[in-house]
C-alpha cells in the first residue's frame, strides 16, 4: 500500500516556518499571508495527526514530531530543487542582490571573472540599498550587523573607510598630517569621529559639506569632482588610487564594525547557487589577505 503524502507547499511552508521559528516572517519569505502558512500548518498537523509547532503569538517552536520532520525535510526539499534545476533545458537564472558600491566596485569584476566559470549560470542582479525580502533573492549582498532571522549571513570582510580626495584639492590644501583635515571640506559620515580618534587627532572639527551621500559610490563621485575629501574603502577604490583619480594622503584605515556580508540558505540552494556563494567567499577571502597585509 502507498502511503499518502501531504501536500509539497504544506511541506514547503512547515520548513520555512521551523528554520524562522515565526511564521510572519516565514510568510515574507514564501510570498504569501501569515494567515495562508497558518493555515497550511494546520492542514499538515491534521493530515499527520500531530502537533508540529508550539505556538506562543508569532513565535513558535517545534515539538519534538515537528523537530524529527524538519531535520529530514530541509535536505529532502533541497534534493527536489536540484532535480528539478538539473532537468531544465535552460539554467534558472540566480537572483543576486547587492549593495550599489559593493556592485559597481566589486561585484561586477567578480561576475565577469564567474562568467568564464565552466560551471557559470545566468545571474540576474538587482542593485539597491534597500533591504530585499528573502523571498526575492537567492544570494544577498548587504552591510551592516548580523540580522537575518532564518538565513545564514557569512562575513566577506570589513567595511573601510580612510580619506580620500582629488589630487588638486590635496595639493592646493597642502595635506601632510591628519589635523590639517581642519581646513578641508569633508563629505557627512558618521565614521569621521572613529577615524579621527585612530589618526591620533581626536580635538579637530571638520568643516562639512551641507549634502549627505547614501553611498560610498557617491561619495566618492563628490571627492573626484573636487568637492572635498570622503571616508572611503581603500580595498574597493583601488583602481581610482592607482589611476591617480583620488589619493590616500594618510595611513590609518578604519576597518569595522560593520561589514560586508554574503546572506543566503544553503540548506536548500541549489547546486548553481552554491558553486556561486563559494566562487564569491573565495573572492572575498583574497580581500580579507590584502586587507590583513596593509595591517
């Protein structure tokens, strides 16, 4: 006799549920109401004749039915999704978001280098300082503090920040030590402080330009127009530094606390979208050595 299974989305929603332990936000994950998962779960409770989940308002956690369940059924999903990718006549394309200087300074030379990747598979990115649902993306970019329930977020490397100004401006402004930032304008960041301090120049006000940059990129784009000098990574604006189009006329680089971040759910990517997280770490450990050895 062949047992009857539940159905796969009830299956679907119960391990999302048990890896946010909160069904809301598993809800934002599957694209759905919080309702609709609540109603599956139910479903799925009764077609198996045994509680899953405590319930506690939102929060929830497993019982110890809902615990055996979702230990096997997380790889179970994740076999389903790679026989499924691997019987496409055409790859399924990786949705990759990312933080719009991290794209530009060092996402794009990355794809371009995965591309020629022998394994490589279409990638659709989506360049953007909001923070997606992750529903919406297979891999995620992002910066900040560890703070995604229900995924796994690995560090790439710290996010950095030393002056950086057009060379006429440095030359005119005669910029030899840290406290002669006095009489350079300087781009909003809420760093200057914390750079100051490491420099050794804690007493000194910075006169500020009135406009506030929601990016390095643009920040940046304010230094190279000759604006004034702004806090920028010296790992990912390498390139302008060696083409002379900005200089670093000071050594300290302040480095964290926060930090570039690779968020994801390995337990049910698929095998395109591993070789991709993995091609990206790698990437990414080369950063951590270069910024070690300016240590």
């Amino acid at each position: 006799m062949v047992t009857r299974l539940p159905p796969l989305d009830s299956l679907r929603y119960f391990e999302a549920c048990a890896r946010h332990a909160h069904m809301t936000r598993a809800a934002d994950e599957l694209g759905v109401t919080p309702a609709a998962v609540s109603l599956r779960v139910r479903q799925l409770e009764r077609d198996l004749g045994a509680a899953l989940f405590h319930r506690r308002g939102p929060r929830i956690t497993l019982t110890d039915a809902g615990q055996a369940l979702a230990g096997r059924l997380g790889v179970a999903l994740a076999i389903i999704h790679d026989a499924v990718a691997a019987s496409r006549s055409t790859p399924e394309p990786i949705r990759l978001t990312a933080t719009p200087t991290l794209a530009s300074r060092w996402l794009l030379p990355l794809l371009d280098a995965y591309g020629r990747e022998e394994r490589a598979v279409p990638v659709t990115l989506d360049v953007s300082v909001e923070v997606r649902g992750a529903a919406d993306f297979d891999l995620a970019l992002r910066s900040g503090t560890v703070d995604w329930p229900g995924l796994t977020a690995e560090p790439l490397f710290a996010v950095e920040g030393t002056p950086m100004l057009a060379p006429a401006l440095a030359t005119r402004l005669a910029l030899r030590e840290p406290a002669d930032l006095a009489r350079c304008p300087v781009v909003p960041d809420d760093r200057w402080g914390d750079w100051l301090r490491l420099a050794g120049a804690p007493e000194i006000r910075l006169p500020a330009l009135s406009t506030t940059f929601p990016t390095q990129d643009m920040a940046a784009g304010a230094a190279l127009a000759g604006a004034g000098a702004a806090l920028l990574s010296p790992s990912l604006f390498a390139p302008l530094l060696a083409q002379g189009l900005l200089v670093q006329p000071f050594g300290p680089v302040l480095r964290g606390p926060d930090a570039y971040f690779l968020v994801w759910r390995p337990e049910t990517a698929s095998p395109a979208i591993r070789h991709l997280a993995g091609f990206i770490l790698t990437m990414a450990r080369k950063v951590g050595e270069g910024i070690s050895s300016q240590r």
